[in-house]
C-alpha cells in the first residue's frame, strides 16, 4: 500500500475527502486526526464495519483483497508515479 507521502497532493485531496464522508467527518479534520495518531477520534463517526476493517488485522486482509480496494490500490500506485 502506497505511503500518504508517496501520494500526489490532489491524489491525497481526493482520498481523504472520499474517506471523510465515510468516517462523518471534514476532510481537514480527518487529516488533524490522522496527522495526530486519534484513530479514536475517526472511528467515532465510522461504521461498525469500517471501524472492524480498521482494528482487526484479517478485516482489514479481507477488504484490502476484494477487487474494489485492488482497483483502488492500483490508481492510487499510479498518481503516486
């Protein structure tokens, strides 16, 4: 998985404001949270299966395994080129 510094500054844009309407919150607070290490404060407003995804290790392979998160993975790698 690429590294948020290995993403372009507009692919980062797009990713966490895709992400921040899933967790319920604004793209810069998503990025506060994140740049200060509150995966709590992120996981309050997510869904039971996001907030499962995100702490349980084999959630998270199974996602990470689904054709949608590899087609993700894959735009994601080539922004980063």
């Amino acid at each position: 998985m690429p590294r948020s510094d290995d993403l372009s500054p507009a692919g980062l844009q797009a990713l966490l404001g895709a992400a921040s309407k899933q967790v319920g919150l604004t793209p810069e607070q998503l990025q506060q949270a994140a740049q200060n290490g509150r995966l709590d404060q992120v996981l309050q407003g997510a869904s039971p299966q996001l907030r499962r995804a995100l702490t349980d290790p084999e959630a998270a392979r199974q996602v990470l395994a689904t054709p949608q998160a590899q087609k993700l993975l894959q735009l994601l790698q080539k922004g980063s080129s």
